[in-house]
C-alpha cells in the first residue's frame, strides 16, 4: 500500500518569486495562505507567481501568462494606494491581494475552456479561491458580501 502511494504524485505549488519594493504588506505571506485553501488541482501546472512593482503595460491589477505558467501580481496597483492606517486592517490588503489572485486563477484553470467572456468569468469566480483561506471570518465576509450585493452602487 505504502509503494501505491508513493507512486502518485501531488501537483507542488508554483514558486512564489518576490520582486517587489516594500509596501507595508506581507503580499507573499496572503498569496500563500490563499494557495494553502485551494485543492492542488486549480494550480497544477501553474509554476510560479511573481510579485511585481508594476505590469509592462499599466493596465491592471495582475495578469495570467498561459505559456509560462505564471501569475504576475503587481503590488503597488494593488495595495501601493492604500493609507497605512486601511493596510494595518489586514482586511482590505487581504481582499485586494486575494480577489486578484483568484482573478487569475480562474484563468489559469479555465485555460483551455472555450469560454465566451473569460474576463467576466474570473471577475465572477475572483471570490470563490479567496473565500475558503478566511478562516473564523467568513461570516464577517459573508456578511460584507451582502451588504455590497444589496448597495446602490453595484452593478449586476
């Protein structure tokens, strides 16, 4: 029984690669937190997140390479903006961090699916990657999920 499951073989996480200036948030410790909830199937074959200033073009939040297997987070779009005082919350940081992770791991498992609209996917399933790493607060998001869901400003 012992050499069965010696045979099989676990998807590994992807090498978190930190290449970004200080921000006043641990961004590699939430991205390891939220892989460490997520079933080793949505991120097999992803081989590393890169944590970065700034993207090449300036147009988001992060982006997903399917050729490379890579995720690129780019910090100071994400975080860089927030006052230290919403930072010290951990809640925000973490939201921000997490729902642009999610964001591009719904890309990465939905690569070779044909899909109509692949950016709205993601923005849809963003929270459902995030949601299982939030520990005793998820009634706390739930929670502000339904508050936002009932606000003026949101879109459907």
């Amino acid at each position: 029984m012992e050499a069965i499951s010696n045979k099989i073989k676990k998807p590994s996480s992807p090498v978190i690669i930190k290449q970004h200036t200080s921000c006043g948030v641990n961004v590699e410790k939430i991205v390891r937190r939220i892989l460490k909830y997520n079933p080793r199937e949505y991120v097999e074959g992803l081989k590393e997140i890169a944590l970065l200033d700034e993207g090449p073009n300036k147009r988001g939040f992060s982006s997903y390479w399917k050729e490379k297997g890579r995720i690129e987070l780019y910090v100071k779009d994400i975080v860089g903006w927030q006052p230290w005082i919403i930072k010290k919350t951990f809640v925000f940081p973490y939201l921000s961090v997490g729902l642009a992770l999610g964001h591009e791991i719904d890309h990465h498992v939905c690569r070779n699916q044909m899909l109509h609209d692949k950016e709205n996917h993601a923005e849809c399933n963003a929270y459902k990657y995030v949601y299982p790493s939030f520990g005793i607060f998820k009634p706390l998001v739930k929670l502000l999920g339904l508050f936002l869901q009932k606000s003026p400003w949101n879109i459907p």
